[in-house]
C-alpha cells in the first residue's frame, strides 16, 4: 500500500488555473489536528494525482452558504507551490513548480510531519540552521549557504522584531561554517562589536587607519566640504592639483617603484600617496601668479577647508602623520582580514565618525572591497553586510551620496562575479533602492506594518506562494517568512534562540548602564563630560599632519599608535 494512501481526505478539487486551485472541504476538516496543527490559512496541503502529490498553501478560507439552506460548505483557497514526486519510494523529493496538475474531483489530503520535512529538505549544497518551521516546531529550519552568500540576501523587519540579533545569528552560522569567506560588517549604530567574539575585528576611528589619498575625487570633495555640494569652482582647482600632488610627492621621495607605477600618467582618483602640504602649496603658488587679487578668494576659501581639516582632531583616522606613506597594503590588509589571523569579521562601527563624512567612509570602504575583488579576481570572497542600507542607497536618486550608492550597486550587480556579496539590512524596504532589493535573491522578511514596505517586499518576491506575505503584519518576533532561492520552497520559521553574549547591543545603551553607576551627578562630573565633549571637536596635542610647511613625519611615531577617547570609567 502506497504511503500516500495515509492521510484522510479533507476535501476535493472544485477549480484550478495555473497557479490556484480552490477546494470543497469535508465537514470534519476543520476537526483536524489540535492547536497550531490545525487547518487553517498558512497551512500546507496535499492535492493528489496520478504522477505526483501537488503541495499548496491556505490562502483563504471561505464559509459559504448551501443553496438548500441546509448549512454551508468550507471553500478553501490554494496557493500552488510544488510537488513530490515517488512519494513513498526511498528516491522521492520535493520540486518547485508543478508539472502534473491536479483537476476536478482530484482529493485534497493533509501534510504530514514526514513530507513537511521532505518538502523543506536542501538536497544540494551546504546548509546552515537558522531556526525552527512555524508549521512544526520539531522540524528545523535550513538555509542554502550557497545560494543564500553567492546570490546575495536582504533581512527587513521593523524596528523591535529582532532584526539585528538575526543578522548576528546568521553571520556567526556563516563564521561557523569555516570557510575562506571572510565578512565586513557596516555597523552604523556600534551595535555588534561584542557578537563575535575574538572572531571580530573591531575598528572604530580610535584604531582606523584610512588616509585621504585613498579617497577618490568624489570622495576627498565631500570630506574637503563637509557633506555638502561642492563649489564648481573650487573642485576644478583640486581636480587639476591634486594628481599634481601626486607627482610631486613620488618625485621629492624618489620612489622609483611608485614612479614606475605612475608612468603611464594618473588622475584625482588614482589611490597613491600626496601630501595635504603640498598640495596646500600649490594652490598658494597657483594664488600667486593670479594678477587680479580678487580672484585670491576661492584659492583662499580652499586652503582654509584644508587647514581646518587638519586641524579636526576628528578627522585624524585619515589625516595622521602617520598615513603619508604608501601603506595601501597595510589597510586592505587589517580592512579585508587578508589574513585573517583569527578573525575572519570586520566589524566597522561608524557612530564615533563625524555625521558629516560618513557616507564618504563608507563609500570608501565599500568600494575598496569590490575593486580589490575585481582586481584580485575573486581570489579572496568577502561579504559586505550592510545595516540600514536604505541609508546609503536611498530610493529617492536625490538623496544620499553618489559615490556611496554607485559604490553598493557595483556589488549588489557585478560583485558576485568577483566574489563580493552583500548583505542588505534594513527596517525600511520601501525607502531602498529597489535594484539592491532585486539583485537579492533569499529575502528573510520579518514583521512589517506600513503598507508601503509591504508593497515594495511583495512587487520583489516571484514566488507562487507570496500569499504569506499577508502575515507580515502578524509575525512574532524574531519570526520570519524566507523567500528565494535559499529556501526549497516559502517558509515562514522562527529564528533560533541568540547565546546573551552574541545579542547585538548599542553602545548608547551600554554607556547608559555605566553612568547608572557613577552615583550622584556633581559639578566634577559635569566639568568631565563637558571636556569629553571639547575633546572630539579640538584640536589634540600630538604630532599632526603639517598643511602648511611639509614638515617630516617623526621617525618615533608608529601607525600602530591608538587615539585617546575619554570613557564613562574615567569620571567614577
């Protein structure tokens, strides 16, 4: 006897197209099982054919009266998503899609524990477990590593749902699977740096290292602006005297490598070392041969954003003494974890960083990873996971900062070809680019209660059973519904319970903690907080960055040397 032949029947075929079908339920089909088991909308079904047994979801239930008055029949509405083929035999497997078509008359049978788990099985490629089906909590809930990384994925949910410790347990499942992926995490609200343990390494201005030459054009402008639109005028003159600069500095250091390296002529974006001095000095010497003084002022306007900058204690992750040399190598290095000695996650936590730059960094980063992926022919893969991405590439093209969407979208469309991947976070899918959402291929969707989001997630999923996204507003916390190519089929799960100490935590609410315990606020206490604050918009008392006259960089200063910022535990 065919196993097929197990599960009662509940009902029977009454129309079909192809991709709905509708049933008649029996009478007792909504006795059936007890608690969540039972038949409702969200619920898998079987409809059996000659060949296959057709797998649909409970889209809707619909009481209906008879014509005899006599009471009412049970409509089910259904969502085709696939089929078992061989049911029974040692060889059968779940397909997407549906080749055999139930028809009318054909009877409709309940799902059990056994095909449920045959149904959500991953026959090929790595898995990794995220969690437990919401159908059955006995039967885990597994990912496609493979075609979850390769293809990129995307995680959204409102703000509160668990998000960010759902991003932490992915990542550390990726981490577990020990490959030679190596992960850098865009942290804007310094949330994860204690989620990965020795695993992670954790940079923040105090220990960054990214010199301004490293910046391209675009991106040197907008720090030299402070966020704002550059002046034609002024970005004309540092577009012809920076790669100026450039010269300049490989001639004065007789660096016969890096004159080889600039032989075939460079421009504003080639990433080679200059000095911020002399490029100072060769606005004042354009200056000087102006014979109309009253063109002096834009020359002076960009001399004074320069020296201010210099000046911004900051600012020093980019314009340190210590960054003249070409150490390129250096930062891709502890950047990108090449090697990772241990720790094969970056997590880059941007709360410290002035507002008005942020986007530069991450542009910079960013774009760092996909061309040393291209350049390096995919030889080292590395994901770019990115919180609130809606940040960078924004869906209004008029807002954000191009060079930082420009540099996202090269990895969200071409990075999988050089082994780059992202990972896109968000709470607000309706204010992302819908390409970076498109390109992502496994989409965890966790609850969402604006009708926008809702829409933008729903016109991204092709999938047959997007009838679950009607559940979005409902779901738990730390619940979710997986699309894609990462899932055999829809699956609405539930994440796996996080370890405390890989539960992501802003460090607002860390420092929170500690002042609780500093006692009595006194005006000793106001005097410290009060010179914490000056301390990140002055100027500090250690070797800087000469913009003026070119001074040498001291032979006893170090790279390696750590910027001082006060902390909580100093005012107790």
């Amino acid at each position: 006897m065919h196993q097929e032949d197990d599960a009662p029947d509940i009902g029977q075929i009454t129309s079909v197209n192809g991709s709905h079908a509708t049933a008649r339920l029996g009478e007792g089909a909504m006795k059936l099982g007890a608690g969540s088991a039972r038949l409702t909308i969200g619920r898998l079904v079987a409809m059996r054919t000659h060949h296959s047994r057709v797998v649909g979801v409970i889209a809707k239930l619909t009481a209906v009266q008879r014509p005899d008055m006599t009471g009412v029949n049970l409509i089910a509405d259904i969502d085709l998503l696939g089929e078992i083929r061989r049911r029974g035999e040692p060889d059968a497997f779940f397909q997407r899609g549906v080749t055999d078509y139930p028809t009318i008359g054909d009877q409709l049978a309940e799902i059990g524990a056994e095909e449920l788990k045959l149904i959500h099985r991953i026959s090929r490629g790595d898995t990794i477990e995220v969690g437990r089906l919401q159908l059955d909590d006995s039967i885990p809930a597994y990912i496609n590593f493979d075609e979850m990384l390769h293809k990129h994925f995307a995680i959204l949910g409102t703000t509160g749902v668990g998000k960010s410790t759902s991003v932490s347990l992915i990542l550390n499942e990726i981490l577990n699977k020990h490959t030679n992926l190596r992960i850098f995490l865009i942290d804007p609200h310094n949330e994860y740096g204690n989620c990965f343990g020795e695993q992670a390494k954790v940079m923040s201005p105090k220990n960054l290292r990214l010199p301004y030459w490293l910046f391209n054009f675009e991106e040197i402008v907008d720090v030299f602006f402070r966020g704002r639109p550059g002046v034609e005028e002024e970005t004309e003159i540092l577009s012809e005297l920076i790669p100026a600069a450039k010269a300049q500095f490989a001639a004065n250091r007789r660096d016969r490598l890096l004159m080889r390296k600039l032989a075939g002529g460079h421009t504003a974006d080639t990433p080679v070392p200059y000095r911020i001095s002399d490029l100072v000095a060769l606005i004042k010497e354009r200056m000087g041969k102006l014979e109309n003084r009253s063109s002096w002022t834009k020359y002076q306007r960009i001399v004074t954003r320069i020296e201010t900058l210099g000046q911004d204690s900051r600012y020093s992750f980019m314009f340190d003494n210590l960054l003249v040399d070409d150490i390129m190598t250096d930062v891709i290095s502890e950047l990108l974890r090449l090697p990772p000695e241990g720790q094969p996650i970056t997590v880059m936590q941007l709360a410290g960083f002035p507002a008005e730059v942020v986007d530069s960094v991450v542009s910079v980063l960013c774009r760092m990873a996909f061309d040393f992926g291209t350049w390096s022919d995919g030889a080292a893969p590395i994901l770019v996971a990115c919180e609130e991405a809606h940040r960078y590439v924004p869906a209004d093209r008029r807002l954000g900062f191009g060079p930082t969407r420009k540099a996202l979208s090269r990895i969200a469309k071409e990075g999988r070809k050089y082994g780059v991947y992202l990972a896109a976070v968000t709470q607000r899918p309706a204010e992302l680019d819908p390409t970076i959402l498109s390109q992502c291929s496994t989409v965890f969707a966790m609850r969402m209660s604006n009708d926008r989001d809702q829409a933008i997630v729903r016109s991204a999923i092709p999938d047959a059973g997007s009838s679950l996204l009607d559940f979005l507003p409902s779901l738990g916390t730390a619940e979710a519904i997986a699309f894609g190519e990462g899932v055999a089929l829809p699956t609405r799960f539930h994440f796996s319970d996080v370890p405390k100490e890989q539960i992501p935590r802003s460090r607002a609410g860390e420092r929170d903690q500690e002042f609780e315990s500093v006692g009595d606020v006194d005006m000793g206490f106001i005097s410290a907080v009060v010179d914490r604050w000056r301390e990140a918009t002055t100027t500090i008392p250690r070797p800087r960055l000469s913009v003026v006259d070119g001074e040498t960089v001291s032979a006893e200063s170090e790279w390696t040397t750590t910027h001082y910022a006060p902390d909580p535990a100093d005012f107790r």
